[in-house]
C-alpha cells in the first residue's frame, strides 16, 4: 500500500515538472516572439526610456566636485544641461583612472565619459569623440622655489610624474625620441589634482597638467608656475561608444553646436574661469597666510551670522577680507569703518552702533548682504543673485539695477553676472550713466570686487575641505582666547 502511494507521488512530480518546464519554454517562445516585433531601441531611444543619461568622470576643480550649493564643475554643468536637453535625469559616477572612464564607454557602462579628456589618435581608436567644447595646451609645471627649466632636456635627474593612460603620457612618449634620456612615472593611483599638490609640497619636482587646470589650481598653491607649453591647442570632448548607432552621438553634438552657436558655451566657460583671469600671486600668498594667521579670531561670528541669515560662512569671510583684510578697526578714506567696512548710514540703518566691533559689523553686514540678496528679482539663479548682490553691495542697488539695464539694453542677459559685469565699467562714460536713474558710478570697482571674492571664497572652500592644519589651529585659537 505504502509503495502504491509512494509511485502515485512520485508519477505526478514528474507529471508536475513537465507541465512548468513546457511552461517555461511556451514562455519563452512568446518573448521571443514580441521582441522580434519590436524594433531595435537605438542608443537615444534607450536613454529616453531609461529616463538616465549615465555620464562617468573624475573629480576635480575643472570636471566635477561637490560645491557648497551642490555639484559644480563645468562638466558637470554641460551635463546636466544636456540631460535636461534631453528631458531626462543625469546620473554621475566618479571614476579616478583614466582608463576606467574609456572602458565605461567602451563596455556600455555609461553612455559618455565627461572629464576634461583630450581628443588623441590612440583615444580615438577606443572610443568617438563629440565636437570640441574647449581648448587647452598642455604645460610642464614646476614649483618656484626651483630653477625654471627652459626646456625638457633641463630637467636632468629631476622627479618627473604624469598620470597613467594620459594624454600627458602620450605626449612624453612621443616626445622621447626628441629628447636624450628622458625619463618620467606614470602614476594610475592618483588625480590630476593631486600630482600639481605634490608639486606645490615640493614632493614632485614636476608634472604635467592641462592649462584650465593649473589656471585654477595655482589659485590654492602660488607657488606653482609654468615653465612652458608641451603641446600646442588641443581640444577637450565628451568620449561616447564607438559603433554604429550615432542616435545619442548626433544628439550630442546637435547640443554643443547649440550652445556654440548661441554663444552660451563662451558664457559657461568664461562664468568658470573669468575670476581667475587676473591672478594676483602676492595678493593670493597674503590670503592664505591670512586664513592661518588672522581667520581663525573671527570664524565663528562667521559661521553664527551665516547661520542667522542663511549664508555660506565662507561667503562672508571672502567678502570680509575683501573689505579690511579682517581687520575689523579699518578705516577708509571715504569714512567707512570696520570689518565689513559699513558706511555710517547703512551701520545707523542696521542699527549697528560701534561699527569697529567686529560682531556688531559681521552681523551688520551679513544682514545687509541677506537684504541684497532678497531684494533682487525672485526669477534671478544661483549663484549670480549672490554675485550681482555682492556687487550691489560694492557699488549701490541703484547703480547695480542702471547696469542690468544697460546689460538689457545692448542685449545682454540682466540677470547674469557675467554679462553685468561688461557692463557695470560703463556707468563711467557720459553716453551710457545719462539714460540711467543714478547717474555716473566707478564701475570697474565692483567688478574687482566681486571677481575678488569669487577666488577668495574659492580658496576657502578648498582649505576647508583639504586642510587639516586650519581645523587644528582653529581649536587652538578658540581653547586659548578661552584661557
């Protein structure tokens, strides 16, 4: 009886597994079946249904960082621009090797890799590049308190580092031919960043880094220089899939050319770089030692009026240095007074009554800046409402709002910063500051001013978020004033 129940079972489980296993296959069949009715999504088509342009690059001051507004960058900014060109959500990944960011593109893993790559020959066998979007030289840099070589012959014995898979390294390789004994490391552990840095500590005695690049870096170490170009102009570009769909291609493409015919791609590269421009090395040394020395007293009225009126901190220190050098019983020649430099006016409107009390002055002044800020038209972004605000508080409200309209009036945008500031120089001039409500104002000043800022607030987001000392010396000042 026992063995008949057990053949029963035993009958219906084979029974059973037959049916889901022709189940399976009927399943299968019918997939098959619809899928060869639906055409071949093409590369466009999959990103449009996805929803996600995947974009891999690296981190760095001129591709992609976390900002104290959020990511920033230039590449992150052509991004996000083209994503929503696209109407559909960007996704970054962060890749620090070269060769990675090729091979994402390569195996599909990304649709474009955006990370300041030079368009090369060996490149261009692995992957297709878009139209340009800029130009860079390459340039061998060195640190000033070394000799300057002229040439790639002077460098001797001299530690020479490059990054791995770079188009620095190509550039070695091709010149090596050119020039006896010609030696260098090539580093796949480490960012572009972080070689001018060991440069900077005088750890590497040289490398080479693309113009954009040390153009922004020397910002946070004066003390790098360039001996000379490597290269002439080459061009930047997105890499994208080398095959035979071109839909997402072209699509790039059509987008770039856009925004080169617009004029907006000079725009965003100008809004970048332009504080950068007019490099100040004293000017930039006297900061940084400044940021050790003299920050460190006022931090925390920086930090509790930023706090109070929804600012950056850092903001309101640049600003401050930018007034009196945080020196907070300055004087002007025009009367104006303290660490942020208040007018006697704005102090009795504030109700600020000892302008030289650095507190009373930071919080006056944040609170001022905070009224700019509001006070301007609610369709106006980030960050040139801080910009056109700052300058605002330079040169008068009233000046700033006759600049917008000239900006308007020549056909410039009023609501960017860097096309006010074209404009703002020609409230000197009789043609222009007579059709406006406030008349003539000294419109190079604010603009000086404001490009002032940006690097110094620029520096501060760096040392803050790469340089322990600050952190420790900054405890040190607040455990000895409480001594």
């Amino acid at each position: 009886m026992k063995a008949d129940i057990v053949n029963r079972v035993t009958k219906f489980r084979v029974s059973k597994m037959r049916l889901l296993a022709g189940i399976a296959v009927s399943t299968i069949v019918a997939i098959l079946a619809l899928n060869a009715c639906i055409p071949h999504r093409s590369l466009l088509q999959q990103v449009l249904h996805s929803g996600k342009l995947i974009v891999l690059t690296r981190n760095a001051s001129t591709t992609y960082y976390q900002g104290p507004q959020g990511p920033s960058g230039l590449e992150y900014e052509l991004t996000k621009r083209f994503a929503d060109y696209l109407g559909v959500d960007l996704v970054i990944k962060v890749k620090e090797n070269l060769n990675d960011l090729l091979d994402g593109v390569q195996n599909g893993d990304a649709q474009i890799a955006a990370a300041g790559l030079t368009v090369t020959e060996k490149r261009q066998q692995r992957v297709r590049f878009t139209v340009p979007y800029q130009q860079i030289r390459q340039q061998l840099v060195y640190n000033q308190r070394n000799a300057r070589p002229k040439s790639l012959s002077d460098l001797g014995n001299g530690h020479l580092e490059v990054l791995a898979n770079s188009s620095h390294a190509e550039r070695l390789k091709e010149l090596s031919s050119q020039v006896n004994n010609l030696s260098w490391i090539e580093d796949k552990d480490i960012g572009s960043t972080e070689l001018l840095n060991l440069v900077a500590e005088q750890v590497v005695d040289y490398t080479i880094a693309d113009s954009n690049e040390v153009i922004v870096n020397r910002l946070y170490h004066p003390s790098l220089r360039v001996a000379f170009d490597v290269s002439g102009k080459q061009d930047l570009a997105w890499a994208m899939y080398k095959g035979d769909d071109l839909s997402l291609y072209n699509a790039a493409n059509d987008f770039l050319n856009e925004l080169k015919k617009s004029g907006e791609l000079k725009r965003i590269i100008r809004r970048h770089y332009s504080h950068l421009r007019n490099y100040d090395y004293a000017g930039t040394t006297r900061f940084i030692s400044q940021v050790r020395e003299r920050l460190p007293r006022y931090h925390s009225l920086f930090e509790a009026a930023a706090e109070r009126y929804n600012l950056d901190w850092r903001l309101l220190a640049a600003t401050a240095y930018q007034e009196s050098h945080w020196n907070p019983r300055a004087v002007s020649p025009t009367g104006v007074r303290g660490i942020m430099m208040l007018t006697k006016a704005t102090a009795e409107y504030l109700g600020v009554l000892q302008r030289t009390n650095a507190e009373q002055s930071i919080d006056g002044g944040s609170r001022y800046l905070r009224r700019l800020i509001n006070k301007l038209p609610k369709h106006i972004d980030e960050p040139d409402r801080t910009w056109l605000a700052l300058a605002a508080y330079n040169v008068g409200y009233g000046h700033l709002q006759d600049a917008r309209m000239i900006t308007a009036l020549r056909g410039g945008n009023p609501d960017k910063w860097i096309e006010v500031k074209d404009n703002l120089p020609l409230l000197r001039h009789r043609k222009w500051y007579k059709q406006t409500r406030y008349g003539y104002a000294r419109g190079r000043e604010p603009v000086r001013y404001v490009e002032n800022i940006r690097s110094y607030y620029s520096i501060l987001n760096w040392q803050m978020t790469s340089n322990l000392q600050y952190k420790q010396k900054h405890l040190l000042a607040l455990n000895s004033d409480a001594l």
